[in-house]
C-alpha cells in the first residue's frame, strides 16, 4: 500500500481540512501530520480505496477512510488522543 498521492489527498481535501485545525498538530507536508517531534498520522491509497494510519499508544492503527461516516470516526479518534 503505498502513500496518498496528490489524487487521494485531493479526495480527502476535507478531512484533512479538519485536521490542520487542530493543536498542536503540524503538518510538514501534505496528509502528513506529526505530534510534537513524532509521526502522527498519515494516508495511504490502493485498488481498495483510502485509508489512514493513525498512532495510539506507540502503534500503528490503519482504517479506511472512504465514506463520510469513517473519516468523522477517524476524526473522532484523532481528538480522544490529543485529549490524552
């Protein structure tokens, strides 16, 4: 599975929207997004759709990210673990 591609970032425009909103996260390039000096969450495309690779509690946790209810769970999830 490889990276998002400038394709699937355009396809997630608005939920990464959403997330360059939210502290402290930054974002060193597109669909990108680190916590403090580590890597927080990232994208991936392949023939199955998009999906995104999020870290909680020092492992990777990838979920699909195509319909309008998996990125607001997605959304969800990233807010509880910057709520710690």
């Amino acid at each position: 599975m490889k990276h998002a591609g400038p394709e699937a970032i355009a396809r997630l425009a608005l939920l990464i929207a959403e997330l360059r909103k939210l502290e402290p996260l930054r974002e060193p390039k597109p669909g990108t997004f680190y916590l403090g000096s580590s890597a927080f969450l990232h994208f991936h495309e392949d023939a199955a759709g998009d999906f995104a690779d999020l870290k909680i509690d020092g492992d990777w946790q990838r979920s699909r990210v195509v319909s309008a209810r998996e990125r607001a769970t997605l959304l969800r999830r990233v807010r509880a673990q910057l709520a710690g």
